[in-house]
C-alpha cells in the first residue's frame, strides 16, 4: 500500500512538473514573439511549432 501511494505521488509530480515546463515555454515564446515583433525581426515560428508541438495545438 505505501509502495502504491509513493508511485501515485511520483506521477502527480512528473505530470505537474511537465505542465510547468509547457506553461514556461509558452510565455517564453510569447515574450519572444512579442520582442520579434518590436524589434520588425522576422521569428521563425515554424522552428518553434516544431520543438514545441505541446504548445501549439
């Protein structure tokens, strides 16, 4: 029962975790789309969809 609840616990944070790092590269890519876009700089967006599929559906 406890090895049970331990391995419970673990997911919990693995997925929390993970939904972290997602919701971090979203506002970094956001912050530098938006910088892209003051400084009239091309951002290859396609380059971004591809390392973060997660973040764009």
């Amino acid at each position: 029962m406890n090895k049970y609840k331990k391995t419970v616990i673990n997911i919990i944070l693995l997925l929390s975790s993970t939904l972290l790092t997602f919701t971090m590269a979203e506002f970094a890519l956001r912050y530098a789309y938006k910088e892209s876009k003051f400084l009239k700089k091309p951002l290859n967006v396609d380059l971004f969809r591809a390392a973060y599929p997660a973040v764009y559906h």
